[in-house]
C-alpha cells in the first residue's frame, strides 16, 4: 500500500515537473495585438451614443418617458397660458360698471374699504 | 529588466506608449500563468489579452504604493478562474444536452493512445474543481508559497491549506482509481 502511494507521489511529481516545463511565449505581435484591441475599445466608446449606456430591458421604459418628456415641453411650449377671466366673464366684462367689476373680483364685499369704493365709483358714474 | 512604478502613472493617465512597455514587460509572466491552466496555444493568447484589457480599465484601482506585479497576478488568476468555471459549466451542459464537443482540451482518447505522456494525471487534474485546481496548482507547479496563494485568491492562508489538502486527496483517489496506475 505504501508503495503504491510512494510511487503515485514520484509519478505525480514527475507530472508537475513536466507541467513547470509546458510554457507558452507571447508571439512577436502579441503587444501590438493588445494595443489594437483597446485602441479599438476606445473607439467604440466614443462612438456609443446615449443608448449604450441604458440597459436593453431599459430601453423601451426609457423611451417612454423620454416621449412624455418631450410631449409635456411641446404643450407647455406651444399652447397658451390659461386666461385670468373665463369665458363668461370675457363676454361679460364690457357690461360691468366699476363697482360691479369690484364685486365679482373675489374681494370680500362686506369690508367698509370696498364698500366706500363702490359707493365712490357707483356716485361717479 | 526592472520595473519602474512609474510606468503604471504614466499608463493610469493614459499614456500609450507607458501601456505598450508594461504589456511588453508583463506578457511574459501573464503567459506563463495562463499557460499553467489551458493547454492550448489560442486560449492562453486570448486569456492573456483579456487581462491586459483589463488592467487597462481598471487601471485606476491601482494605488501608486501598491505591488503591481502582485495586482497583476491576481488580475491573471481570476481571469483565468473565471474561464475555468465557464469551461466547466459549458463541458457539463454538453455532457447533459449535446454531442460531445470536437477539439475537447483532454479527450479520453488521447489517454488511452499514450498513457505514459501523464495523460492519465492531465484528466484527473482537469476534472478537478477550479477552487481546488488553481490552489494545487500555483502550489506545485508555480512554485508560489501558501501566503503568496492566499495573498493572490484573497483567501486565509488556513483556507489554501484545506484547498491544497482537498485537491491532493482528489487527485490522488482519481489516479487509484484510473485502470492504468492500478495495473502497475
């Protein structure tokens, strides 16, 4: 049993000895091939746009929201802002005397400042 | 020829010329070390590219008081893990689904035709697994001592000695059990 072991352990070592000796040398090219490929890797980058950087099953969320961005600017920029008077009042508005037009400002009627007012505006016309 | 420190600034700042002279300087030692793994010419030339491109980019992760040959021996090593791992997962998928692949590293066959070429030694070393091999391996046949190994996986140096301890006992119940060592 022993000498089994001793002589697996010689014909193991042998095996390594023959293993230490089974080395490969980088070819002549070998830099310049390294050189190439990360030269080439540079490029790639600097070609790679904004999609490159988004994961693939990104993508399409990406897209979407980028969409509703741009959606959102266009409206924002392209429609006007909501009017101060409605509809009713734009119609409304030329009919209005100064008092009246006092009242339906939102200001609160029963203050004695805007009720001096009224009664100034209403007496001056 | 003696390694000059510099030469990693100069490349971490993206000087091409510092990068061609560490490729030149290291690609003998990273060639050494993949070949200690693969067997055949091809895989050892990609391997060996494939770490130089990722020195490049990571080059930064180099501080200036760090060793960087040991930084690029271990960057050698868990490129190569990493393959190993993959080849062995391939192997077991085709041994599962598929045909057995053509241009196997080891094929049985060569086994049978020349015994006394260690061949027997080869598969019993190549079914080993890579956690095991790459430990036995930088051990006998690199010559590395148990902390430059723990120092080079990022493991305890306890941890190489079970590593190292597993992989010997493996090895040697493959080859008890191969018909060729128990004829002789």
């Amino acid at each position: 049993m022993q000498d089994g072991n001793r002589k697996m352990n010689s014909k193991l070592d042998e095996f390594f000895k023959s293993e230490r000796a089974r080395v490969f040398e980088p070819g002549p090219y070998f830099t310049q091939r390294v050189m190439a490929r990360l030269a080439e890797q540079i490029s790639v980058q600097r070609e790679n746009g904004i999609w490159d950087g988004v994961l693939s099953g990104a993508r399409p969320v990406f897209a979407l929201a980028m969409v509703l961005l741009l959606a959102f600017m266009a409206i924002q920029l392209f429609l006007p802002d909501m009017p101060e008077r409605g509809p009713i009042d734009a119609v409304l508005s030329p009919d209005q005397t100064d008092g009246e037009h006092l009242i339906f400002s939102g200001a609160d009627p029963s203050s004695p400042e805007l009720e001096k007012m009224i009664i100034i505006t209403e007496d001056g016309q | 020829m003696t390694f000059e420190p510099e030469l990693v600034i100069r490349a971490q700042a993206g000087e091409g010329a510092a990068q061609e002279e560490l490729v030149r300087q290291f690609s003998p030692m990273v060639f050494r070390l993949v070949s200690r793994f693969f067997r055949h010419r091809e895989d050892v030339e990609d391997l060996a590219q494939d770490v130089f491109f990722k020195v490049f980019t990571r080059i930064n992760q180099v501080r200036p008081d760090e060793n960087f040959p040991g930084w690029l021996r271990r960057v050698t090593i868990n490129t190569c893990y990493d393959e190993l791992r993959r080849t062995r997962r391939r192997n077991a998928a085709f041994e599962i689904y598929g045909p057995q692949q053509e241009n196997e590293p080891v094929a049985a066959a060569e086994v049978l035709v020349d015994p006394g070429d260690f061949g027997i030694a080869r598969v019993a070393l190549d079914a080993l697994d890579p956690k095991l091999k790459i430990p036995l391996i930088l051990k006998e046949v690199e010559e590395l001592s148990v902390a430059e190994i723990a120092q080079s996986l990022g493991i305890t140096q306890t941890n190489v000695k079970v590593r190292l301890f597993r992989a010997r006992k493996k090895l040697a119940a493959s080859l008890a059990a191969s018909p060729e060592v128990k004829r002789s």
